[in-house]
C-alpha cells in the first residue's frame, strides 16, 4: 500500500454524483429548508427566553429545546446536500490520480 493509498482510504467523504437537474433540484430545495429551519429555530429560542430577557425560572425549556433541533436539523440537511455532484463539476479532490484540466 503506498502512501497515497493510505490517505485516501483515511478520508471518508463520498460524493454522490446525480444529473444536473437532480443536484438543482437537491440544492434548491435543500438550501430553502435549511435557511427556514434555522430562522424558525432562532425563533423559537426567542420565544422560549422572550428575547433573552427571562429569568432562568420562566423559560420555556421545551420550546427552547425545538427551536434548537430546528437549528440543528437545518444543519445536517445543509452538511449532506453538500455531498451531491454533476459530472460536469469536474473532478473530486479525493482523485489525486486523475490530471487536472485546468491549465
């Protein structure tokens, strides 16, 4: 096994390549439910803490904790939607055997 070998079976990143209107569709869609998410979520924690104002004993923990899964469900939609590829975005930098087109 030589060295580059060993790199590469240490990352463990897979791209899924899709066709073109397939990764518009996933990243459009994707992007809209995260920034939703995530502005519904800082909402809630809003609400929860009535604009960081509250005292400890008046915050409303079980809207606080959904307003934070919403921020973190946001999250991870966005994080994996980032997995997806065309063929046409070029190579991966995972493909270190393959030649750069690029000048």
């Amino acid at each position: 096994m030589t060295d580059d070998q060993s790199a590469d079976s240490g990352n463990q990143r897979r791209d899924v390549v899709v066709p073109l209107r397939v990764y518009k569709t996933v990243t459009v869609f994707s992007t809209l439910f995260a920034v939703a998410s995530v502005v519904a979520g800082f909402i809630l924690v809003d609400v929860a803490t009535q604009l960081a104002s509250a005292p400890v004993s008046e915050i409303d923990v079980p809207v606080a904790i959904a307003g934070i899964g919403a921020i973190l469900a946001g999250t991870v939609v966005y994080a994996f939607s980032t997995r997806f590829r065309t063929e046409e975005m070029g190579k991966s930098k995972d493909d270190a055997d393959k030649p750069s087109d690029n000048g």
